[in-house]
C-alpha cells in the first residue's frame, strides 16, 4: 500500500458532520467547531476562506478547501464582511450574541442557512471529521493550514454526487456520505501532493524510490512484524548500510526512528476507538505487551497512552 493510503486506510469518517449551506451576501460564518480536518466545498456562486494564520483564499463553483489543525476559520462572500454566525463545536451555529441559530436557519435535510437558493445565493457543502482519530495525526502534519484543490484537479466528478446524496433521507445514508467524504479528501489530497510546489514530505516522495519506497511499504502494510534495518535490506535487496543511509537521506530519519513513529501514530488512533484497550492496540502496533506501549508512548508523547484516550 502507498503511503496515502496507508494514512487514510485505517481510521476513517464516522458519523462526520455534513451540511448545505444557502447563503444571500452579504454573508460570514466564523467556524469555531475545532474539528481536525474540515472540508469547504463551493457549488455556486463563491466563498472567501479565511485562515486563522494565513491568506484569505477565494474559491468559486467546483473549488474545495481542505482546513487542518483545528483552527478557527472564516467562510464568508467578502473577507471583510463581519460574522452573521458563529459554529461550534458539533456544528451548533450562534449568532454572534449567543443566540441558537440551529433550528432558526434550518432549510431541510442537512440543509441550513439564510439563502433562498435563487440567483446570488451561495451554496456550499461543509463536512469535518470530529474526532483525532478519523485522520491520522501524521497526515495532519503534513499538511498546511489550506489546501486548495481547483475544480476538475482532483479527478472524478465526487461534488455533484455528494451534493445529490447530502440532502436525502434514506436508510444507511450516513454510512454513504462518510463514505464519499473519504473518497473525496482522498481525491483532494491525491491533487494536492501530485503538486510540485505542495513540498509533500520525505516519506511521501521517498515511495517513488525502488529501495526506499520497498520498504516503507513494509513498514506500512506490516507495523506489527519484529522489524530490523538488516530485515528491511534483505528484503530490498541492498545492504544494510546502504539502507540506512538511503532511507535517512529521502525520508529525514533512520529507518527504526521511522518505524517508531508510525507504529505510536497507529496506536494513537487505535486508542480514540471505544472497544480499544492498550494491551490490544499494543499487539496490533507491534509492542509486546501494554507496558512496553506506555512506556514508547510517554516517553516520546509525554503522556500515557490511557490519558490520551481520554483526550489528555
């Protein structure tokens, strides 16, 4: 498996927030809600994204954003206009003044906000993934706080389809716009670090190497096998200080360094699930026992993995 999809392979959107949203200008929504990665996708007319710490970005029809990092952000028809509305965590929106504006602006089926849909109106679709675990924090890392993808860069035509399914009502729909939010983040993000100028981390490009990119993928596919540089070598056919230094050239770290942090990002999306207990997140990332987890998860995250679960 490839290194995006390995990232994304594992935890994915569960029961994400997703919503349309009709906007009349002059419109703004600051985005408070927190999430880890949040989606703004424009289907007409078009939308200013405003970053806590960087550059307003102007999308139009068929234009996505991708927000990392959980920070606040405004959507708005001009970066000058001043918030109608506030979003919080679990996608509650306020007025500026505290006022519930949930079921004031409610417009339908996972519809909301103050548009009429006619000429002018704006219309976006919005979707975040709550909880850490449904993105991988070395995912998240990788990226900067926008990510924008053009329309028609990210390949398949997925906004249409989600714009068709967001606002029915049927048994399992849930499951079928996680699902194509997956599919959509997974397209967006493909775009993205297809870009020259995306500056895609080491162990992104390193997969492109025929002896590098061997054995990242064993690391990937396999986290929990008992690892060593002279078993990666064997396996990509080179020796072992060649691997070493290979790897530690593309990648920016030694192969076992490397390892240690995959396996630690694993366990701690394993964690945020509720039937995870550290023992069996410990077998499946490569510990032998939940001792030998908490004591590599303390000592290079600085918490217990059980604090972490809680949301330490």
């Amino acid at each position: 498996m490839d290194a995006l999809g390995s990232l994304l392979e594992g935890p994915r959107a569960r029961g994400a927030f997703l919503m349309r949203v009709l906007l009349d200008p002059p419109w703004a929504v600051l985005v408070r809600d927190r999430a880890p990665l949040s989606v703004v996708c424009v289907t007409r007319e078009h939308a200013w994204v405003v970053p806590e710490r960087s550059e307003p970005v102007r999308l139009v029809r068929g234009d996505l954003a991708l927000l990392g990092g959980a920070e606040t952000f405004l959507v708005a028809d001009d970066p000058a206009t001043e918030p109608r509305a506030h979003i919080l965590p679990g996608g509650c929106g306020v007025s500026p003044s505290g006022e519930d504006l949930c079921e004031v602006l409610e417009q339908g089926v996972r519809t909301w906000g103050t548009g009429a849909g006619g000429p002018g109106s704006a219309e976006l679709l919005v979707g975040t993934y709550q909880l850490p675990g449904e993105i991988t924090g070395r995912l998240l890392r990788a990226l900067p706080p926008v990510v924008v993808v053009r329309d028609g860069e990210a390949g398949a035509p997925l906004l249409p389809l989600l714009a068709a399914e967001i606002v029915r009502d049927e048994p399992g729909q849930e499951v079928v716009l996680d699902r194509l939010l997956d599919l959509l983040v997974t397209s967006a993000l493909r775009a993205w670090f297809a870009r020259p100028e995306a500056e895609a981390p080491g162990w992104y490009r390193a997969y492109g190497d025929p002896v590098v990119g061997l054995a990242l993928r064993l690391l990937h596919d396999h986290p929990a096998h008992p690892w060593t540089v002279a078993a990666l070598a064997e396996r990509a056919g080179v020796s072992r200080a060649a691997l070493g230094r290979r790897f530690s050239a593309l990648v920016g770290e030694p192969p076992m360094s490397y390892l240690t942090g995959w396996r630690l990002d694993l366990a701690a999306d394993l964690l945020r699930r509720p039937e995870a207990t550290v023992d069996s997140v410990a077998r499946r990332v490569g510990y032998g026992s939940g001792f030998a987890l908490s004591a590599a998860f303390k000592r290079e995250r600085g918490i217990s993995p059980s604090r972490h679960r809680d949301g330490g």
